[in-house]
C-alpha cells in the first residue's frame, strides 16, 4: 500500500511517501515566487526517492489547512488529480487539518503534553488549535479554537495548560506531511473525502475575494453559481 501525504498550507509545501505504514521518503518545495509550479516536480521527485511513481498511488492525504489560499488550492489540485487519475487503483483521498501535522510530524521529539498549534493567519491574528501528544506518541485533537489574536497566545496557552508550537512560536516547528504517518489510523478513520466536492479549509477568504466583494456589494461565490 503506497500511500503519498501533501501538505502546502505554509509558502512550502513538503511531500511524504508511505510503504504500508513505514515512512519511505519526503522531500519539499517553496510554493511562492517561483516563476515555474515547483510542487508537482517535488511530489515526483519524492516517490521516486521511494521508488515508485504517481500511477502506483493507492492512496493520496492532504492537508486541509487553514493556511496560504493559494498553496493549499495546488496541493488539493494535485491529490485529487492523482486519485482520480489511478481510478480504481485508487483507494480515495483522506483529509487532516495542517495544524495537526505541526505537532504529529514533531510529536516523538515533544515528548508527552498540551500543545497549542498555530499558524499565521495575518491581520494580527493566528489559527489555533489544541492537541495531546499522550504517552504512546498518539496525537489527538482536543479543541480547535478557530483564530486567536496575537496578543492573546500567551493567555491562551495558560488557560489551556499548554505550549505554543508553529512557525517562529516558543516551539518552532511547521506542517509537515510525514505527520501523516504518525496519525494515519485516525486519518483513515475519519473516512474518505469527495472527490468531487471537498475543498480545503482556506481559514478565511483570499484578499482578492475579500476586495472584489466589497467593490460589487455581493458574493464572489455567488456569482460563481
């Protein structure tokens, strides 16, 4: 079982293969101000480190953000290219929640504990959601807390009881895809995602959105239908 793990919810995007349950191989792309698409060419160059190709994919997990509306649209283009390329070779596309990836691709080195992951959603604010690391290096989900501001982490990590981790917080750390090995049986068990109408979750709408709806006075997403 040849399973291949994206995540692109930071400017990069990082890339994990999984022979069964064993990481394999994982590589990474800058995902902003490249003049060319650098991911796809990272996501073929990692499963040939684990010697194989896209077409040998049985399974494809993707990070569902909240994060860069940009990067995560490729990375969610990529996986669901992949599976619905392989068809029926093809067991489905799983989602996880980047946030957990920061703390499952680092939970061995973190040690049992409350971690409160962030990541930065601009505008003075930062996605926030709390997880455990327990004793047998299981990463679960305790409360997904939405968006904190700045200047209320420290706050939160103490009424929480727990430590910042993310991108330049007390613990620096990022998503990373081989965070999917780490939580694949809660990934699977959370079932398979459409194909057809599952999108990640982009945290808030792209600045172009935001603009253009409040030019025309009505939704961007309306117009779309």
């Amino acid at each position: 079982m040849i399973t291949l793990a994206l995540d692109a919810s930071t400017y990069v995007g990082t890339v994990a293969v999984l022979r069964d349950r064993a990481l394999v191989a994982e590589g990474e792309a800058m995902m902003r101000g490249a003049e060319e698409e650098r991911f796809m060419p990272a996501v073929i160059a990692t499963l040939g480190e684990a010697g194989c190709s896209a077409r040998d994919v049985n399974r494809v997990i993707c990070g569902a953000g909240p994060g860069s509306f940009t990067s995560l649209r490729i990375a969610g283009a990529i996986a669901k290219g992949i599976v619905m390329g392989n068809g029926k070779r093809a067991e489905g596309l799983y989602a996880v929640s980047s946030l957990a990836l920061i703390v499952a691709a680092r939970s061995e080195s973190l040690g049992p504990g409350r971690w409160l992951a962030l990541l930065d959603a601009m505008r003075g604010e930062r996605y926030a959601a709390l997880y455990e690391v327990g004793a047998d290096g299981v990463v679960r989900e305790i409360e997904r807390l939405g968006m904190v501001r700045d200047a209320d982490v420290a706050r939160e990590c103490d009424r929480l009881g727990a430590r910042a981790i993310g991108p330049r917080e007390m613990v620096e750390a990022a998503p990373h895809a081989r965070g999917a090995a780490v939580m694949l049986d809660t990934i699977l068990s959370g079932g398979r995602v459409s194909l057809d109408s599952w999108e990640p979750d982009y945290g808030r709408l792209a600045e172009a959105q935001v603009k253009w709806e409040a030019a025309h006075g009505r939704s961007l997403m309306g117009e779309a239908k």
